[in-house]
C-alpha cells in the first residue's frame, strides 16, 4: 500500500463520519461535507491503486 491509497482510505472515513454527523445533527452542508470527503478519498485511493499496478506491471517486465 503507498501513501496515496493510505490517505485517501483515511479521507473515505472522515468523509463517512461528516456524513453521520450531518445527518444526525441535520446538517446539510456538514453531510455535503462528508460526501465530497468520500468522493475525494476514492479518486485519491484510485490514483494510488493504479501507481501500485503500474509499479506491479514494471516489475513482472524487468526482472
């Protein structure tokens, strides 16, 4: 796992918590909060899965 995957797992969950928290203090800005958080924390996580399979894919090329 490399950092960018790290983080945006950690941005998923804090986006989760928002989200809660907006919904049960009703809170749409604090909910929209957490719903960005999620959404940035996948794109985040995406990059990083893909840095792994690219670094993966070099090393099954070059032994």
């Amino acid at each position: 796992m490399n950092k960018d995957q790290v983080k945006g797992v950690g941005e998923q969950v804090k986006g989760k918590i928002n989200e809660a928290v907006g919904k049960a203090t009703d809170n749409p800005g604090k909910e929209l909060k957490g719903d960005l958080q999620q959404g940035a924390g996948k794109v985040q996580q995406s990059y990083g899965d893909a840095k792994e399979d690219a670094k993966d894919e070099a090393k099954r090329n070059n032994p």
